[in-house]
C-alpha cells in the first residue's frame, strides 16, 4: 500500500493530534537533560514501563548525574540495577559513563552509537528526542504500528526504515518518536489492539481487513534448555556467594554455587563436584526452579549442604547485587533478601 503526500500529512496530523491528547505521563517526558533522557532509554530497552519508572527514580536517586554514574564502582550499579534484568545494559552504561565523561556528550546520533550499549533504536531515540535530529526510532511497538499501518506480514528492517522515514515529521522528530511509541503502547497493542481509539483506523490495512492481531506475523521463538545443581550453603547467618565471570550468564553479580551439567551428565553427578569443590556434606534437596530467559530455559536443582566456615567467605546477600534467579534460589532455602 503506497501513501501520497495528502495521506502522510492527514497520518501525521492525526498522530500528533491524539498525542497531544493521550500522551502517558511519564517522568523522562520534557526533559532536556541528556543524562536522564539517556538513563530512561537504556531503561526501557528490555523492561516494562512500569518497572522502568519506579527503576529510574532509584537510579536517580543513586547516581544523580553522570559524574556520580561514572566515578562509581561496579559493584554499586550493579545492586542499584536488582530487579531490572539484563545485567550486561548496567555494565555498558558504567563503561559509557566514564567514556562520557572523559569525551563529552555526543552531538549526533552517530556519535550516540559508538558508545557501549547503545544500538540502532536507542541512538535514534536520543538523537531525536535530545537533538531533534530527524531520524527514526524502530523498536517493537514501532514495528507492531507500520506493519498494521500496511497489512506487512513479515516487515524488514530496511522496509520499517523506508515506511518509517517516508512518515517522520522532520520538523519534531523527538515528539513524532514518542507519540509512535505511545501508539504502539497503549493502543496498537500486541493481542488486544484497541481500535476504536486509534487515530490512524480509517487508514490502516490490518484494521480494515478485521484482523489487526495477524500483523505482524510472529517471529520463531527457540530456547535453548540448560540444566545446573547450586548449593545453598550458610554459616552464622551469612552465606556462601560467588561472582559469575565476565562474559557469562549474570556476569559480574553474586550467587550461590552452580555446577552446569555437560550433555552426558546427571544431577548427582553435577552436585558431587559441588560437594567435593567445597567440602561440603549432608545434602538436603530443596526442590527444583524453571527460569525463563530469552533465549534459554534454566532448569535448577537447589541443595542445601553443611560446609566448613573456613577459609570459604560468606556475605550476606543484601550486600552484594544477585540475579533474580538467585534470589529465587536463596527465597526456596528460606533466606529473604533485602533489595
């Protein structure tokens, strides 16, 4: 479906109109200190609106600006960060920090990109809502709008870039990147698109064809399924915690022991190298923990052991930033963890 000109000036009309409307209320909204407007993006990169607006005031509160950001340890962000998930966008933020600081605030969405962890969408975003540099921001509610907009089943990035460009208004770009993100949200959702509200229904082919939820097609989802034993471990009220190696699973947070089972391997196989690598006796199963990740299902046999207090180190947990999965391990063996 091609749009003439008439027809992209009556979209954007009729966009901005229900934006100035319906726009949410959200704390980043209005800002221009690219400090915040940068925080909120790599926020909301991989997590909920509501999660994220309650992340970002702990985080503010935290690390007020980017000099504070940038001379904190890891460790520090890292713990701010519980809660959040996808540990590695703490890590590149720090990175990106002390980066900014030494460099200076990017004036292009180019110059955006070559900071650590930040990609297509999140340069575009800032660049356009902080600069007003007319470029378009895609992420999933952007691409869920445009291919409803043109009934595509199976919408490429160089096609949302082209269909995405042709309707920028490049006079507003920052207000054009929230109002499609707001669409995308609170209206074009995925299962329960709410049509009747929707500013662009009389000229979107997945509405008219009375099936708006078909577009676009969904992607092929495939897990891959990890199997592990970790061991629950205490003494005097503390408890035996590692940090995951850089470049793994949760790397630089805490957790307790884990032993991940090879293709041939069993259960008890896997927990008696636990044993033996601690000295640990007495084992106790507490029970099993499906997590879900993205792209991987973990399956986690949890077992509490008495160990020798010494010379292991025990911490206590509210101390050092864990990964949801091990807080879930920690709240099976009866320890609550204070965030």
């Amino acid at each position: 479906m091609a749009l003439d000109a008439d027809r992209i000036r009556q979209l954007r009309a009729a966009l901005l109109s229900w934006y100035a409307r319906s726009c949410r209320s959200l704390p980043w909204r209005g800002e221009s200190d690219p400090y915040r407007i940068w925080v909120s993006e790599v926020l909301l990169q991989q997590t909920q609106v509501a999660t994220a607006v309650p992340g970002f005031h702990k985080f503010l509160r935290a690390f007020p600006n980017l000099e504070t950001l940038a001379a904190a340890p890891l460790q520090s962000v890292l713990q701010v960060w519980q809660g959040f998930g996808y540990y590695r966008r703490a890590e590149q933020l720090h990175a990106a920090a002390q980066q900014l600081v030494r460099e200076g605030w990017p004036s292009s969405r180019a110059g955006w990109s070559r900071l650590p962890g930040i990609g297509p969408y999140t340069s575009a975003a800032i660049a356009a809502i902080w600069l007003g540099e007319p470029c378009s921001a895609i992420d999933a509610n952007v691409r869920r709008v445009l291919a409803r907009l043109y009934a595509e089943l199976q919408p490429s990035f160089s096609w949302l870039v082209r269909r995405s460009d042709q309707l920028l208004d490049r006079s507003q770009p920052g207000r054009w990147a929230e109002a499609l993100m707001d669409l995308g949200a609170t209206v074009c959702r995925p299962a329960r698109p709410a049509c009747p509200e929707c500013p662009w229904r009389p000229q979107c082919a997945a509405a008219r064809a009375g099936s708006p939820q078909a577009y676009p097609a969904p992607k092929p989802r495939y897990r891959t399924a990890r199997a592990a034993a970790v061991l629950v471990m205490s003494s005097g009220g503390r408890y035996l915690l590692e940090q995951r190696g850089a470049g793994g699973l949760w790397a630089g947070l805490w957790g307790v022991p884990a032993e991940w089972l090879g293709r041939t391997d069993s259960q008890e196989a896997a927990l008696e190298r636990l044993l033996d690598r601690f000295r640990a006796t007495d084992p106790q199963a507490l029970g099993r923990l499906r997590y879900l990740l993205t792209h991987r299902t973990l399956e986690l046999s949890v077992y509490r052991a008495q160990g020798p207090s010494d010379p292991l180190r025990y911490l206590d947990p509210a101390e050092v930033p864990l990964s949801s999965a091990d807080r879930r391990i920690l709240q099976l063996a009866g320890v609550r963890v204070e965030r």
